[in-house]
C-alpha cells in the first residue's frame, strides 16, 4: 500500500492506478479505525479495482469545545489495518495540504442538515461538507462509500454529490455492531467500563420503539418511552430521538414511505448516534 501525504503525490498515485482503465473507490475516514471502517474497505474492494482511503482529521467539522484535540490518533495501526484489508492507497494529507493559508470556501447544504445533530452541533456539517468536497476533488474517485452509522452525514453527502454533480457514486454501507448491539465508533473508546455496559440501551431503545411504530403504536409516545428507556439507563442526556424519512430527512409521523428513527443521547462525556430503518411491512 502507498501512502501519500501531499496532493501532488496523491493525484499522481491515483493517476497511476487508473493507467490500466481500472476504477477508484474512496473510504473517507478521520482514522481510529474499527471493524466498521474495514467493512466500507471490503465493500469498496467488492465495487471497484482499486481502493484509495484517507485519513483526516478535520478541524471544521468540530465545534468549540468539542473532541479535536482528544479524538483518537492512531496512524500507524490504521495503515497496517488498511494495508491488511487490500488497500491500495493511503491518502493522510497535512492540513496545510487541505486547508491553505487564506482557504475561504465554505459548502452548506439546506434541508437534510437540519435538525438532528444539525441541530446539536452547529456547523459541524459544513465542515463535512466542505472536507468531502475536496476529497473528491483532489481523488475523483468512481465510488464513495460512506457508515450507515452516521445516517445524516450520509444523506447530505449524497444530496451535494448530486447537486454539485460531482461524477462519484456514493454507497451506504450498513452498520457494524458489537455482539450486544452497540454501533461501532472511534468514539466508543471514551466510555467507561461501566458506560460501555449501559450504552447497549440505546440500540435497544431503537430498537423497541421501530418495532412499536411498525406495529401500529403512536410513533410520538413510542419516541418519549425510548427517550425515559434512555434515562433510566444513566444516559445523562438526549439530544433527539426522531422519526425521519429515510431519504430526505424530513419529519415523518406515520411512515409510509421507508423511514429511519435516529438518535442522539450522551452517557457520561461520550456523545454516542445510532439510527435503525422503520420499514412497514
Ligand atoms: O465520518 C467521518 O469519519 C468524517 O465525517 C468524514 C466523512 C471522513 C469527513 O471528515
């Protein structure tokens, strides 16, 4: 696997694997990578020639008194993982590389950013955005392939492809899990041994309350018996447990087109999302 650290290098890395007509698959990643990144790394190998993964860190898409400077950093254990799951080529850009002195271009998307961790963490998919942007850009990449976990990044990843005509076929890949349930994520590393048992109440509660509302009940009450699930677990706060349309985002109260019920809640410092499909029979 080669590894690149400035655009330069990248381009012609990727120019060099496209020479034999091949297709590029992209893995966006900001590394500590888990089970559920090498799964989108399969994927992308079951869909393309050639795999390109990155590894960033993106300033812009963390908010004041966010993770930035605590969020896991774990480049060479990445590359062996990536490396081991056939990856063809690393892309880990200095942030000089994607941030130049002066940089001033900002992509906001309207719509499917609103609400839900929109919501909760203001300009945080800005900063996505934006990030997303110049990675297609700086790889051109035939496919992208992005964590079902992280529902709404997904879906306003697929709506600027589209909008701005960006020639990438993004593809959702389903959730990894742990053995009990709980989402994998590089943020799972903050939870204390006892949070970490008691973080399965979220999957659980989403799971309880789909299943309620594909069985007819209310979906408002079924939401608040997940939120109080949620509580009496130790979960120290909800930021939202909502009921959405699964592709545009917005608000459902009975679906009728395939809906998605994500949440947001907090268990001591760790801010945990999961999300799960409500499809009516
Ligand atoms: O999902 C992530 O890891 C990040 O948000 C992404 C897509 C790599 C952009 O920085």
């Amino acid at each position: 696997m080669q590894l690149e650290r400035r655009l330069i290098g990248v381009r012609a890395a990727v120019r060099g694997l496209r020479s034999d007509g091949g297709t590029v698959a992209l893995v966006p990643t900001m590394g500590a990578l888990h089970a559920g990144h090498i799964a989108l790394v399969a994927r992308a190998r079951e869909v393309a020639d050639y795999v390109v993964a990155s590894i960033f860190v993106n300033p812009t898409q963390f908010g004041e008194g966010e993770d930035f400077d605590a969020y896991p950093r774990t480049e060479a254990e990445d590359a062996e993982k990536l490396e081991a799951a056939g990856c063809d080529l690393l892309w880990t850009p200095r942030p000089e590389e994607v941030y130049p002195t002066g940089f001033s271009t900002t992509i906001r998307l309207t719509g499917v950013t609103e609400g839900l961790c929109g919501a909760s963490r203001p300009g945080h998919f800005d900063g996505v955005a934006t990030v997303v942007a110049k990675l297609f850009n700086q790889i051109r990449p035939d496919y992208a392939l992005f964590g079902e976990k992280d529902y709404q990044q997904l879906a306003l990843i697929r709506r600027m492809a589209r909008d701005l005509d960006f020639e990438v076929e993004v593809i959702g890949v389903p959730t990894v899990r742990e053995a009990d349930g709980l989402a994998l994520s590089s943020r799972n590393a903050y939870l204390t041994e006892d949070e970490r048992a008691r973080a399965v109440a979220l999957p659980d509660a989403l799971g309880e309350t789909a299943a309620a509302i594909v069985a007819g009940d209310d979906a408002g009450d079924a939401i608040i018996a997940a939120k109080a699930k949620l509580f009496e677990a130790g979960f120290a706060t909800v930021d939202y447990i909502e009921l959405r349309d699964a592709e545009t985002l917005e608000p459902v109260e009975t679906p009728e087109r395939p809906a998605r019920l994500l949440a947001a809640a907090r268990i001591g410092k760790t801010r945990l999302i999961d999300n799960i499909a409500v499809e009516m029979g």
